[in-house]
C-alpha cells in the first residue's frame, strides 16, 4: 500500500508579501535575482496585451539583450509565446496549463470529499485521494482516517513509491510503453521482501490492474500494510486522480480487499460525475 518516501511539505511558510511574494527579514535580499526578474517578465506580459521585447525589458529594468535571452528561456519552457512576424510575447501554454490543472485539482477535490467519507464509514479503513501533479507524479491531498485505533498516519502532502502503492501502480498502468520503460531504467528500490523489484514482474502486475481496473499493494510498501487503489477519470479518458483504501494486511484481507474495490469502483464513478457537473456548472458562470 501507499508508504511514504520521507518528502513532506513543510509546516509553516514564511507569510506573503504583496502579490504574493514571500520576503525574509532582509526583505528578500538573499533571493535569487533573476528568479524575480523572470516574474515581472511574466507579470508585466499578463498586464499588457501589446507586450513586446522592448516594453518588458523597461518594465523588468533589464538591458534589451538580457531580457530577450530570459524571454528565449521562457518561451523554451513553455511559459512566454512571441508571436512571429510583430514582436509581441504572450504568456505561453505551461502556465495556462498549470492553472487548468489548479482549477482541476480544486474541483476534484470539492467533488471527492464527501463521497470519500461515505467510502470510509462503509469499508471502515482509511480513504485517501491523491492528484496527478503537473510533473506527472501523485500528490495526496485528501485523507479520512478509519475509525480504529490501528490505522496508519496521516500521509496527507506526501509522495509514495510508485512501484509499490497501489496508487502508484493506477498511475503506472496508464502509461504508454515508452513511459514505462523509461520509468524502468531507474531500479525499483526494495523497501520489503513482498515489493516487486523486477521489470517483468511489474509489467504482469500492471496488465492485471488494467485488466480489473484496480490496483492491490499487500505488504509491498510496509510490511503489515495493504491498500487497493482505483482510478478517476476526466471527460477524455485522461487520469486526473487516485482513489485508495488502505489498512492493516490483518484486515484488508483477500475478500474484505475485493469488497473495498467494489466500493471504490462505485465511489470513483461517483466522483467523476460529480466532477462532470461542477465543470459544466464553472463554465456556465
């Protein structure tokens, strides 16, 4: 089941400043400069439609040339667009599709909560649902503890091992075969003497879970820790999030795990036709 791989997120923040930029107690002195003279780039095209080189480079405070060589930067990774043939810079797709996702995540989350609570009453172990980040990984941002003293921690902002969680292997099941093979030339870390650390072995796992639309993880993370993950979908096929029981092997047994991914694969479809609605509903506003 889903173990973490220590990444937590950190407790307390510095507060933020105006627009949201987060200063020390020598005002921000120790930042890095050209982080911040790629935000007001970034900033002052969001604020002019007729952006172009020579506008942003004043508005940055930057020489011509340098600012052209951090916009050639941004426009590489997807952040700026210069139209061609009139000098004007746009902000580029990345970042559009970074706030999609943002807007996605907030919307599967207010979507997920209640059905989530209702999944933990009926199975009595703990529910958890994490979101495919922008980097392709799974954060979990939503947990419902089991009412029982034995239950695992809260695992809420933390990543797992994707070979070994039940999450992870939802995730990996919907990768192509140049996604999976280039995620197989990292070794997959043993972390128990259950976790699957041959490429082949993986491979026969993951058609399973395509096959019953349902990942199982038994004592493969942590010894004694089992979980059974299942999918959620957008309106194209795309995963957009995970769904997982999970609990003591003692408990979440062979039957009570089938019983779990049934009522999974019914919470999961709720949750995406919740989803479905809150989408049709935000861009009728």
């Amino acid at each position: 089941m889903d173990e973490t791989e220590g990444r937590t997120r950190p407790s307390a923040l510095p507060s933020p400043g105006p627009r949201g930029r987060t200063r020390t107690g020598d005002e921000g002195a120790k930042l890095n400069q050209s982080v911040r003279k790629a935000i007001t780039l970034l900033r002052a095209t969001a604020d002019d439609h007729r952006a172009n080189v020579s506008s942003l480079a004043r508005a940055a405070g930057l020489p011509r040339a340098t600012a052209l060589r951090m916009i050639q930067t941004l426009e590489q990774e997807g952040f700026l667009l210069r139209v061609a043939g009139d000098d004007r810079v746009l902000l580029g797709p990345e970042l559009l599709r970074l706030a999609r996702n943002t807007d996605e995540g907030l919307l599967l989350l207010e979507a997920a909560r209640p059905v989530i609570a209702e999944l933990v009453a009926a199975v009595r172990e703990t529910g958890t649902l994490s979101v495919v980040a922008p980097d392709g990984g799974l954060d979990l941002v939503h947990q419902v503890d089991a009412p029982h003293h034995l239950r695992p921690g809260s695992w809420v902002g933390q990543r797992f091992p994707l070979h070994a969680s039940a999450s992870g292997k939802v995730l990996l099941a919907t990768f192509d075969d140049e996604q999976l093979e280039r995620f197989l030339r990292e070794p997959l870390v043993r972390l128990t003497p259950s976790t699957i650390t041959a490429a082949d072995e993986l491979r026969i796992d993951l058609g399973r879970v395509r096959e019953r639309g349902h990942a199982l993880s038994v004592d493969e993370a942590e010894e004694g820790l089992s979980g059974v993950a299942t999918g959620i979908y957008g309106q194209v096929g795309e995963l957009v999030g995970v769904l997982t029981v999970s609990g003591p092997t003692q408990r979440l047994d062979g039957r009570r795990a089938r019983r779990a991914a049934d009522h999974l694969t019914r919470a999961a479809g709720r949750i995406e036709s919740a989803l479905h609605q809150r989408r049709e509903r935000a861009r009728a506003l």
